[in-house]
C-alpha cells in the first residue's frame, strides 16, 4: 500500500471510529463517514466495502493482540510442572493481565468503541473467546494436578463459565467508567486478587503470592 493510500485508509477509520463512538454501531452512517472522510463512495468502497468491514477493521486487529498475549502466557505456564503451575499462577496471572492492561490503555478508543458498540455483537463474542481460552487452561490445570496425585474438588463447567464471564466483564468496567490507568492497573489486580482467593477456596489449593 502506498504511503498516499495508508494515510486515506487512517483518515478512513480515525472519521469511522468518531461516527461510531458517537452514534453506535445500528446508528452510524457509512454516507456520512464516507462524507466526512472526503471521498466518494466509490473510492471508499475499494478500502471498506461494508460498513461491518470497517467495524472489523477498528475492532477485530485489537482483540486478536489481546488473545495472542493470553495464549502466549498460557503456552509459557502449561510447559512448568504441576507444583510449579501452582507456585507460578498467581505471578503469571498478574503479569498476564498487567500486559493486557497496558495494549487496552495504549489503544483505549479501540476498546471504548467495542464496549459502547454493543450492537455489533463484538464485545460479547470477545468475552466469550475469553472465557472458553480461561476455562481450556482450568481444565488442563485441573488434569495436571490429577495427574500428580492432587485430589482437586469437581467444579461445575456452568460455574466455570459464570465465574469468568464475570471475571472479563468486570475487567472493561475500567472503561466503562473511564478510570485512570494506575488506578485500574490497582483495582485489576485487586480483581484478580480476589477471584484468586476464591479459587483457593473451590479447590483446596493454595497460591504463593
């Protein structure tokens, strides 16, 4: 892409993500981003031919980051043995979610626009990619800890499921609320702080600190 098409294209999405901010994902007009951007249609289409296109393209590149950053975390953490998983879980924790912080607050707009846009559907199914890579990582841990002779009480996968989903979505209240960085950096980790302590609890195991 030449340096003349790259700059149309960020003209293209920083107008975008103004419409959508303001108006929602139903409520933006792609006419008037089209305007705003000063193209016309056609030009605009060759970037952007839908409007959920354009959408994806200011939400979609965000959230992968964030999934990479979990996944790599994981990948890292399932290659410790059992009774080092168990030492390591809450530093790893905090690290993982002191690194997701750090993008969502370098890319904040990004993460407002996928949190006010409710009606495109994204910030659910990003919850929900979330919630199934966290409780994967249970089980496998669970499994591990079997494995070595851990007697781990059974959860319930529905409880699993409530207990993350909760998790996630109290994580973007420090956008919802527009909360400084160091004080949401304080009360994630408090956050994860405290879903720690109740998984010590269901599972009769106890994570160092």
């Amino acid at each position: 892409m030449s340096v003349k098409a790259e700059k149309t294209r960020e003209k293209i999405l920083d107008t975008a993500l103004r419409h959508f901010l303001k108006d929602g994902f139903s409520g933006a007009s792609l006419r008037n981003i089209v305007k705003n951007a000063g193209l016309t249609t056609g030009a605009f289409y060759k970037y952007y031919p839908t409007k959920e296109m354009l959408f994806d393209a200011l939400t979609d590149p965000y959230m992968e980051h964030i999934y990479q950053i979990y996944d790599q975390i994981v990948e890292a953490f399932e290659k410790l043995s059992a009774s080092d998983q168990t030492r390591n879980m809450s530093d790893t924790s905090s690290d993982g979610m002191e690194q997701m912080v750090d993008y969502i607050y370098d890319h904040y707009d990004n993460f407002r626009l996928l949190l006010k846009c409710g009606d495109s559907g994204k910030f659910e199914l990003f919850i929900h990619n979330m919630v199934e890579r966290e409780m994967k990582s249970s089980r496998k841990y669970m499994e591990k800890m079997k494995e070595t002779g851990v007697k781990i009480p059974v959860v319930e996968e529905s409880l699993m499921h409530m207990i993350y989903t909760g998790f996630f979505s109290s994580v973007f209240q420090i956008i919802e609320h527009d909360i400084d960085k160091e004080t949401a950096k304080k009360n994630v980790n408090q956050l994860r702080e405290f879903q720690t302590g109740g998984w010590e609890r269901l599972w009769n195991i106890e994570f160092p600190v």
